[in-house]
C-alpha cells in the first residue's frame, strides 16, 4: 500500500524521499497514519505555509538576484557571488557541485515542497473527507483548506516567475516524471490558487490564520497579503519589453485591480525568538566592520547623484576612492551609508566591482541582524502596491494616471525623499519606476524584486540570465541534459518556449 511522507521528492518521481519518522515507516499507510496522528494535516499545511512564507524572502537566491540586478555588488567566492556579480556576465552553472548552485535548488526544493505538502493537504480535505485538527483537538479543517491552497498559489506562482518551466502538481498521486508547463502555465495555475484562497476567505468569518510562529495574521492582513503578492507574480511574468507589452490590455487591468486591493501600509513583522526574519534584508545589510559583507552596487550611488558625475563602473585607478555624492533624495541618506573602507571587495576580482556605500534602512539598533528579538522585518511595502499600480498604467498607456501615483504627496519619492513631481511620459515614467524600485524597494521586496522589474523593462546588463534553469539534479532523474542560460557571448539568447533567456545589450549599461 502507499505510504505517506512528509517529505515527498520534488517534482519529478515524487516517490521517495525522507519519511515521517514512525517506529515502522515502511508498513504505516495514508490510512493508518491520518487515523494514528490527529494533528497531520495541520502539520502539513503549517510546514508548507511556513516554507512558502519563508522562501519569498529567502537570501539563498534572493542575494543572487540582487546582484544580477546592480542592486548588490561583491567579489566573494562564498555562494559564488562574485560569479553573479560578474562584469560582463558570465553563464549561469547549473551543476550540483557548483557552489553557487544553492540559489537555484533550494529555491525549486523549498516551493515545490511547499507545494507538495499543500496538495495533500487539499486531498485530505475535497477527496478523502477527512476532518483536520490541530495539537489542542480543535477542528481547523478549513482554516487548513485556505492555508493550502494560499501555500500551492504562492509556491506555483513563484517557481514560474523564476524559473523557466516545471511542473503542475495539483494532484497528490501524481506520477508524471517530465517538466511540461512552460512558466506562464505555472504562473496562471498560482494565481487561480490565490483567488481561490480569496473565495474561501470571504466564506470562512472565523479564519484563524495562526501557521506562523509568533504572529497571527489577521483576516484583513491576509486578503492584503494575497492581492499585493498577485500583483507582484503577475507582473513579473515577461521576460523583456517586448513580452510585457504583448501580454494586453486585460493582463495589465488584473494586475492593477490586484494591486488596487493591496497594501496602504507596510506589513512588517517583529522578530520573535524562532519565528520568522527577512532572511535577505539580513544578508544584505550584514555588517563588515565599517564596510559590508554585500555591498551596495554603484547603480544605486549613480542612480541618485544629483551631479550625474558619478561612474556606472568603479574607477579600475586603485588610487581613486569615489567621495560620497550629493543627492536630492532625502532617503538615500537613511537608506544608505558611505564608506571608504572595500572591506572584503578584492581589488584581483575586478575593482570595477568596488562600492563606498552599504545598506542601512532595516538595521536594529546595536544589532547586525534582523534574527532577533524586536527587530522590524519588511514583508511587503505598500510603496511596492504604488509601484505596481503606477507600472501597470504605464502599460495600459496611462501616462497621466501613472503620474499621479508617483506624485501623490503620500508617495515616498515625495513625503519621504522630497522630490518634484515628474512628467506624463514614456520614457521619464519608466526611469522612475527604476528609481523607486532601487532606491525604496531594493532588498525589502523578497526573492526576485527588483530584478524582474529590470527584466520586463530591458534594463538588466547584456548577458544577464532572465530566469533560473530547472536544476540539474532534477533533470538527472528523468535523463534530461543540464541546461542554462547567461554570458555576454549568449545575449539575446532564446528559451524553449521562445521567451529571452539572457538578456540582450541594451540594459541601464552597457555591458563591458
């Protein structure tokens, strides 16, 4: 008979893997196990919400983004950063014994077990009728039910968003061993979850959403955190300017109309003792003595420089250090720190990789990470929802509309940054939206933002990979060969379904 696990093997047997751990695994069934252990369901949903939670602001790929972004610069061989950081870019090794292979497999693990997890969770339910309690006995079947199918639209969403294909797991008994849904596939399927977990809200007045250690978040929290997060998965779907603009008309209408019923605040969480921290956000603005452990790129320094003298590339004089610029953004001073100190940029590895300045929004007082007790964590901003409503206007060539909302008196650049109102055109609308994505959103906006607003706006650097590769260990198991994408010399390069797997050259820079 079939036995169950709670750590089912991602995507392509999902056979095998490590099991629950009872005295005899191996004779326990479905059957015997839910009848043996009351609190399994809840087990499940809350280890796959909390994967699910977690992963969208995991550093393990998301400081790898930043870099390919020019958010983030380093010369560090931990992680492979520095290929990542890599002027003019190289091409992404998907290799299991690469030491930068991390990024793209526990990115895929985690989701897909998140996914995995959720799906039995929703078999339980729909399929099997079988009532779900938590460890106290109390009946939480369908606060599982919406856990579930949040924990599968958040997973799918952001596996199509980051990678180039996969596979839809909807079905708890599925054998399929082949990766045949293209990324656009997975994100639909996603979003189809999330407004599900919309429906079943609505329904449920006593929602009890308690999966997270240390924080309960409330009904109205969670209707916010799923349209803001269907926003942001849904405009994150084009690969370069040209898909974004043929996705039409009602794409972009749904993007807004998500966005419209988003965060007006910041959702931040305290830090409590185990429980959950923006694990990238704490990478980012890790300390390094004066300097940092990953620093802020030049971009953001060049971006902001009012004197518009400051280089897109350090300068390779090792004499020269860059003073700090003068700026008529009043958050780049809170945001950001300068430093004379390169700290553990190493001048070998490409000097035009070094930066003067590390980040400093987020940091606790006296603390170097965000891990502990009391610390404010960013889960998601309500300037990104402005952000997305504002870009989605853009797209529906509302330029005037797009205006507005990045001269409202309550928009950062304005009640924070004090800065004058822009014009209703193409061009100084989009070099806005890339302003604010650096400057407000850069590490506070999870995995993938902002790089996949440079990657639907043609503004990543030539050679640049657009999305990750299904990893080369999952390809094994069904005797597929490794593949990849990036390097200078691949630019333009295209994906199996068409799209730009590597960007071409014609980014916020040139490539070198």
């Amino acid at each position: 008979m079939k036995k169950i696990f709670l750590s089912i093997a991602i995507a392509a047997s999902l056979t095998s893997c490590e099991s629950i751990g009872f005295d005899d695994p191996s004779t326990l069934t479905n059957e015997a196990a839910i009848d043996k252990i009351k609190s399994l369901g809840y087990v499940l949903t809350t280890s796959s919400i909390q994967t699910a939670f977690n992963t969208t602001t995991s550093n393990a790929g998301g400081s790898h983004f930043s870099l390919w972004a020019d958010q983030s610069t380093n010369t560090n061989g931990s992680q492979s950063w520095w290929d990542f950081a890599n002027e003019p870019r190289i091409r992404l090794n998907n290799n299991a014994a690469y030491r930068g292979y991390a990024a793209v497999r526990e990115i895929y693990a985690n989701f897909y077990q998140s996914n995995l997890d959720a799906t039995k969770v929703i078999d339980m339910i729909e399929n099997q009728k079988i009532t779900i309690y938590d460890d106290k006995g109390a009946d939480r079947t369908q606060d599982c039910l919406i856990g579930a199918y949040y924990a599968k639209g958040v997973s799918q969403g952001y596996l199509g968003v980051i990678f180039d294909r996969g596979i839809i797991v909807d079905d708890a008994n599925l054998k399929l061993r082949e990766f045949p849904h293209s990324y656009k596939d997975l994100i639909a399927n996603g979003i189809k979850h999330l407004d599900k977990t919309l429906q079943l809200i609505e329904a449920s007045p006593n929602l009890n959403f308690d999966f997270l250690k240390g924080v309960t978040i409330s009904k109205a929290d969670f209707v916010l955190i799923i349209n803001s997060l269907s926003a942001r998965i849904l405009s994150s779907v084009a690969r370069e300017q040209a898909e974004a603009a043929a996705l039409g008309e009602q794409h972009w209408i749904k993007v807004l109309d998500y966005a419209n019923k988003g965060f007006t605040k910041d959702y931040t969480i305290t830090t409590t003792v185990g429980g959950y921290y923006n694990a990238l956000v704490d990478v980012l603005e890790r300390p390094y003595g004066t300097a940092s452990y990953v620093p802020v790129d030049i971009k953001i320094a060049y971006l902001a420089d009012k004197t518009k003298k400051t280089p897109n590339i350090y300068p390779l004089d090792n004499s020269v250090i860059l003073a700090p610029i003068a700026s008529d953004d009043k958050r780049f001073y809170e945001y950001f720190t300068y430093t004379s100190n390169f700290g553990i940029l190493l001048e070998a590895r490409g000097r035009g990789l070094f930066s003067n300045y590390l980040r400093s929004r987020w940091m606790y007082p006296k603390q170097s990470t965000l891990n502990v007790a009391g610390a404010i964590n960013p889960y998601f901003l309500a300037e990104e929802t402005r952000l997305l409503r504002a870009e989605a206007k853009y797209w529906l060539k509302d330029y005037q509309g797009a205006a507005a909302e990045l001269n409202n008196p309550t928009a950062a650049r304005k009640l924070k940054g004090g800065l004058p109102d822009i014009a209703a055109s193409a061009a100084v609308l989009r070099d806005a939206l890339h302003y604010e994505y650096a400057i407000e959103i850069d590490g506070a906006g999870g995995t993938f933002v902002p790089f996949t607003f440079m990657r639907r706006n043609d503004l990543l650097q030539g050679g640049t990979p657009t999305q990750f590769p299904i990893p080369q260990v999952q390809l094994e198991l069904i005797g597929e060969p490794a593949y990849s994408f990036g390097g200078k010399e691949a630019a333009g390069e295209k994906g199996k379904y068409g799209e730009l797997g590597t960007a071409r050259d014609n980014g916020w820079k040139p490539s070198l």
